[in-house]
C-alpha cells in the first residue's frame, strides 16, 4: 500500500504542472525549447517561433489521415484566420527517418503555407507531452499554452477558432 500511494505522489509532482482545465486548457506551461530542422534543413528553436501574433503548433505525421484531414482543413480558411487574428500555424511532422523524405512532397503537393519542422526523433513531441497525433496546441503572444486538443473529428477546427477569437479579443 505504502509503494502505491509513493507511485502516485511520484505521478503526481511529475505531472502536476501539465494540469488541465475542463476545456483542455494547459495551466502555466510555456512552448518547450527544442532545435528542429524546417523542410530546407535550417536550424529553428520552437521556443523562438516568433510570437508577433498567436501561434498554432499541430503534431502531425505523413501516415496519419486525421492529422491531414485536420490540416487540409485548416489550410482552407488559414488566410482569412491570419488576416483577423495574424495567427501563424506551425505544423511539426513526427515522420521518422524512415518516413520523413515523403513530408515536403505531401506538403508541396497541398499547398501548405504553413511553417513544417521535422521532429524525426520525436525530441519537441517528448517536450509538449505528445502522445499521439493529431495534437494541436495554441500559444498566445508570449509562449504561453492556453489552449491543447488531441485528435481530429470534422468540426473540431470551429473550436480552435473560437479558441483563437477570446485570445485575440483582449
């Protein structure tokens, strides 16, 4: 009994500030600072993605279906999203090595123009507490996540927009 309730103290200080609210809100946690590589082979900390507006960082994989469905569909109103908002989206590929050369086809092929970085060793994923894609986070102007949604069904891109609309109305 007593090594059960040290395991879960132990769970507890390991997870606690990974809190979230009801909305899925990430309580006092900032963007993890990890060096990737964008699609051209340059040097990018995530800690430093620039932060002049709001920023959206989806994990995603070239084999995962619901994370395309999720970014084609993004991709569809993700000018008049940084027209109203100056939101940029950072989608952050957690191909492996040995799939990671069919990320800038799939990418080029759909017109992305969304900033990509290659997370092959899954070092940023580990960081923000990845388990599984889709996983979308949004930052607001200071690295701060105030908002964290795993998965994708058809709609849940209207969430992240209502999401992004109270962060840009203060």
């Amino acid at each position: 009994m007593k090594n059960i309730v040290l395991l879960f103290i132990g769970f507890a200080c390991a997870f606690g500030s990974r809190a979230q609210d009801d909305h899925g809100k990430i309580l006092d946690k900032k963007v993890a600072s990890v060096q990737l590589k964008d699609m051209d082979g340059n040097s990018v900390n995530t800690a430093e993605l620039g932060f002049d507006g709001p920023v959206i960082i989806s994990f995603w994989a070239t084999w995962c279906s619901p994370c395309k469905r999720e970014l084609n569909t993004i991709n569809d109103v993700y000018i008049d999203w940084q027209d109203e908002t100056g939101v940029e989206l950072v989608a952050v590929s957690i191909d492996d090595e040995k799939t990671k050369n069919s990320v800038p086809m799939y990418v080029n092929g759909k017109g992305w123009e969304y900033l990509v970085l290659m997370d092959p060793n899954g070092d940023f994923k580990r960081a923000m507490g990845v388990n599984n894609v889709p996983h979308t986070f949004l930052l607001d102007t200071e690295g701060n996540i105030v908002y964290s949604h795993n998965n994708y069904a058809p709609g849940d891109e209207d969430e992240l927009y209502e999401q992004l609309l109270k962060l840009t109305e203060k």
